[in-house]
C-alpha cells in the first residue's frame, strides 16, 4: 500500500524593509501580518526622522515669523522686552543643531508613549496578547503617512510663506479663529492623522487577532480623547503662556 506524505506547507516569510514602506500606502494589512511574524521599526522610524529634520529645517522662517507675531501681540511684555526677544529668536535664519536633533528625539518619544498607551488599553483593558515590540511596530509604519502629508503640506507652506496651512475640518472656520477651542478641535480631525488611525487600528487587529470594528472603535476612541485633551491645553493653558 502507498505511503501518503503530508504535504509541508512553506513558512511564510516576512516582507523586506523595503516592501513594508512601499506597501503600507497600498497594501497594508499584508504589512501587519508580516510585522506580526517579525515585527521591526527602524526603517520607517529613521525615514520619518530624516524628513521631519529636512522639513523642520526648510519651514523653520515660517515657524519663527509665527512666534514673532505672537510675540508682538502679547500683552504680558514692554516693548522694550519684545524686541529683545525678537532679536534673540531672529539672529539666526537656520535652527541650530540642538534644534534640528529634537525631531528625531521628540519622534522617539511620541512613538514609545503612544505605543505604550496602546499596548496598555489592548492587553490590560482589553483583555488582549500580543507584545510591546509588536504594537510598536505598527504604530511606527503607520507615522509614514507623514510622507504622504508633508508632500501636501510642504509646497502649500513655501507658496503661502505661512505655516499655518490646514488640511483638516478647521477650514470650514475663518483664520480668526484660530485661537477658539472649536478651531483646535476641528484641527485635530486632520484626513491624515484620520489615515493614520485607519492603519492603526488594522495593525492593532492584526496583531490582537480583533475585528475591524472592535480596533477601529477602540483606536478612534483614544484619538477623540487626544484632540479634547490637546484643544483644552492649547486653548487655555496656551492663551495662559502667551503661545
């Protein structure tokens, strides 16, 4: 009698650094899956560094025109004050090193406290099993929708010589309110920060083996507290510092 062999299925092996970030615009579930058999996030992490230094450079007259503005319309210093400020903020036309080595830190930081607090709300909250390194992962693919972001935002920015340049519901109100608390909120609903919420919560569905639904109400939830908590701070305590 004929021996029958099982047939050994080929272990599936994860995508190259590479294909990860030219398909996370396209095919992104395909991406989660293969973070979650090897999850890694130093590529998408160094090009998002790479582009927030070049864009913080480039935009940094933009950014210094607006504290100026700011400067000048708070009431809380002489005029004598103001132009020492202004002097100090403007003797230079490009951000010194220190400055420019804060994108890549500050990004750190944002990426570890936001994965955490996810990790936190999938595994303890919600009853979840995957790992840190996992969530991590997919958290810093899904920041890649800066490039996206910044290739609209960047050439708006030099042709308007403004950094104030939205491409979010806060277009809908007039530039003067800006300092509203309506304006931050609106603000925070930003159709790439929405984008990013979307591959957030397939990664999280991937990796936790949930429904769409389940980690997409989960993730948005957790954005909606984020756009209040940011719209209070900035309105109340920003109007406070005079920022």
């Amino acid at each position: 009698m004929e021996q029958v062999i099982p047939s050994v299925q080929p272990e599936e092996k994860p995508m190259g650094g590479a294909s990860k970030v030219i398909n996370i615009f396209f095919e992104p579930r395909k991406v989660f899956e293969s973070l979650k058999i090897k999850p890694t996030w130093l590529i998408p992490f160094l090009i998002v560094a790479l582009l927030g230094i070049g864009f913080f450079y480039y935009t940094y007259p933009f950014i210094m025109h607006q504290q100026v503005e700011k400067i000048q319309e708070n009431e809380k210093f002489s005029e004598e004050q103001k132009e020492k400020i202004i002097e100090k903020m403007t003797e230079k036309d490009h951000p010194p090193l220190w400055q420019l080595s804060f994108a890549p830190v500050g990004g750190l930081v944002v990426l570890v406290v936001v994965a955490a607090i996810l990790f936190f709300v999938f595994n303890v909250l919600l009853g979840g099993d995957s790992t840190y390194r996992e969530v991590f992962s997919v958290y810093t693919y899904s920041s890649l929708i800066a490039i996206p972001a910044m290739i609209v935002q960047f050439p708006l920015i030099m042709i308007k010589e403004d950094i104030n340049v939205q491409t979010s519901l806060a277009l809908l109100l007039s530039a003067n309110a800006k300092d509203t608390f309506l304006y931050s909120v609106l603000s925070g609903f930003d159709i790439f920060s929405f984008w990013q919420v979307i591959l957030v919560s397939m990664g999280m569905g991937v990796m936790y083996k949930y429904t769409t639904k389940k980690a997409f109400t989960t993730v948005f939830v957790l954005w909606i507290i984020y756009i209040l908590v940011k719209s209070v701070f900035s309105t109340v305590f920003g109007g406070a510092l005079g920022i």
